[in-house]
C-alpha cells in the first residue's frame, strides 16, 4: 500500500495522516469557501501523488494556479527537487508566459462539438447543421480564407450561411486554434506526470471551456485503452454547472457526466474543486467517493454535503464551519476513517494566493 503524507491530525499534531494512493481511482469531491486554503491544500496532495505515484495529471487550471509546480521551494529537500525535477511536468498557458502555448485543434472536435462552438442547433438550423456534418469533406485544414472561401465558392446556399455564421461570430480569430500545428492532446497522449492547462488568459470567454472540451473528449474518445489518468478540475463550478447556458457550456457538462458515470472503470478519474456544492451538476457530484471538505459556512451548502456523502456524519460535517486556514474533513475510500487535518507545507511554489491589503507605509 502506497500512502501519501499530507499533514496531521488538528487534535494531535504528534500524529500523521495519510490516504491510500490506489483510491485515487474513485472520483474526489474537493470543497471550501473562498480563503479557506483550499488550492494550496490541493497542490499538497497533487504533489505527493506525484512523488510516490506514476499516476498521470491533467490539471484544468483557471487562475493559473499550478502553473510553477516544476518550481520546488527553498525548503524542500534537495532529494525531493531533485526527483521532482527529473519528472516530465509540461505547462501549457493561455497568456503570456515562457511555456508552451495551449493548441487545440478545431478539426479534432467531434460534429457535436463543432456545432456548440458554432451554435448550431441540428432542428433548428437543421441545414446549416447537415453541411457541418458534411465539411469534413470539404475542408481539410484549418486555414481561415481557405475554409470561407471553399463554404462560398460551391454557390450552396446553406454553405454561404454556414461560412458567414462562422465569420460573424469570429470562431477563426481564437487564440485557442493550433491551425495545423501541435495540439495539447498530443502531449497528454504521451502521459507526463502531470499537464498544467492555464485557461484563463483567453479573450473570448468560450474559449477555456472548448479547450477543456477538446482534451475530455478526446481521452474519452481513447478509454478503451484503459491508461489511468487523474483529471483535476480546480474551480469545477466553471466547467460542469447545474445548469449550463451555452451550447458549449451544455456539451462541456454532457461530457464530465458522462466520464463521471462511466470513467471509472476506464482509468478516467476525476477531482473536483469548488467553492460550493451547489454550483456542481448533482449527477457528477453523486459519483464522488472521496471528500475532502475545508471551511464552509453557509448552512444550505452544509446540508447538501451531508446529503450526497452520507458515509460522513452530520456533526463532522458542521465542524467544518469553524476550521481555520489550511484545515479540512477527509473521508470516503482513499483515508481509513474520517479525519481531521491541517494539511502540511507546499513543496512547490503555488502561483496564485490572497492579495494582501497595502498598509500605510507599504504604498
């Protein structure tokens, strides 16, 4: 059994606590309020599992928050930097930085998703959506003059509506498009120890959500390989809400339900971070088997907690509301008992963190 150091007990701090690293193969529900410490106490985990594990990452990474996890600390061991620095660790971001850029390609997308993007419903634009399902056909690179000029050229009515929806909503100009080039997939097909997708510094806001949507469809697309992958979901709320808006937003959600539902037994698991329970789609969040529970105050949140995880009682649960910074509830599958910790140091930096208030003096 592989155990995973990840701080002490709050009652005793003379005693250690673990979670087995093999239930990581169960879907994980990570919860707290905003300031409990919630992505830090994330990364002790994710790192631990990267040193005592061959387990492969894929974090979907909003703030940019793990985007220097190859970067140790001064206080970490010179063994630990070492190994951690002998490790495949790949950043892809979605701004400015030094690392690679984060490429999808349009071309990979399935028809489903291809329609979401270009918000095509297959009733109602039951035309538009029959040349989408045909264009495979008839565009073979990503090139924007020369997929408008081949739409409009075939004098096909709903070929030119196609070509101008697709220039009106200016889907070509994303930034997100590898146009022939390397996409991220092809990265995470190669299985490095852990994949940093920044999502956040993209203009058009559907941008992080088709990149997500582009990475889960295709590791679903490749399950029946059965190569175990962790797929962290930090700020989940943004990828799978109860009650997703756009055709994007409803494909995205579709996706993580389904890989949630059935993943399992394919080696697709998943960990979910968020503020709130609430603002999970209740069919994903049924399928976690772990928790690990930080400061949450509100009682609705509480009680929808209690609820979905009934292995964890009632009274454990409400304890939650007075943690300080850094301490949590962990039950289900992956830890012996149910448990309460203060989660131990970082060994890498963690990118993000609170903005302090300037005092008199500091300006």
């Amino acid at each position: 059994m592989t155990l995973l150091s990840i701080g002490t007990m709050i009652d005793d701090s003379e005693i250690s606590v673990t979670l087995d690293a093999r239930r990581f193969n169960r879907h994980t529900f990570w919860c707290g309020q905003s300031g409990s410490g919630k992505t830090y106490a994330l990364g002790v985990v994710l790192e631990q599992l990267l040193l005592h594990t061959a387990l492969p990452i894929v974090i979907l990474d909003p703030n940019a928050d793990f985007v220097r996890i190859r970067e140790t600390r001064a206080s970490s061991s010179a063994a630990t930097a070492k190994k951690l620095a002998s490790m495949d660790l790949r950043v892809f971001r979605s701004g400015d930085g030094a690392d690679e850029r984060l490429h999808a390609r349009y071309l990979d997308l399935s028809t489903a998703s291809k329609a979401a993007v270009l918000q095509l419903d297959p009733i109602a634009d039951a035309e538009e959506y029959n040349v989408l399902l045909r264009s495979d056909q008839l565009v073979t690179s990503f090139d924007t003059s020369q997929m408008l000029a081949t739409l409009r050229s075939s004098g096909d009515p709903w070929r030119l509506k196609l070509a101008n929806r697709i220039e009106n909503l200016q889907i070509l100009e994303w930034d997100l498009w590898s146009r022939g080039g390397s996409s991220v997939v092809d990265v995470i097909d190669e299985r490095p120890r852990a994949s940093v997708l920044d999502l956040g510094g993209f203009a058009n806001p559907a941008e992080p959500k088709v990149a997500a949507l582009a990475v889960l469809e295709h590791l679903w697309s490749e399950r029946e390989s059965r190569r175990p992958i962790l797929i962290v979901l930090d700020e989940a709320h943004n990828l799978c809400p109860p009650d997703p808006q756009t055709d994007v937003e409803h494909a995205l959600t579709k996706q993580l339900v389904q890989i949630a539902a059935e993943g399992r037994k394919f080696g697709l698991w998943l960990l979910l971070s968020t503020q709130r329970p609430t603002k999970i789609h209740p069919n994903i969040l049924s399928q976690c088997d772990n928790l690990a529970l930080m400061r949450m105050n509100a009682p609705r949140d509480l009680a929808e907690i209690a609820e979905v995880f009934g292995f964890a009682s009632e009274d454990a649960i409400r304890r939650s509301a007075q943690f300080q910074q850094g301490q949590a509830f962990f039950a289900g599958s992956f830890i012996s008992e149910p448990t309460f910790v203060q989660l131990g140091q970082r060994i890498t930096e963690e990118a993000g963190g609170d903005v302090k208030v300037p005092l008199l003096g500091e300006l």
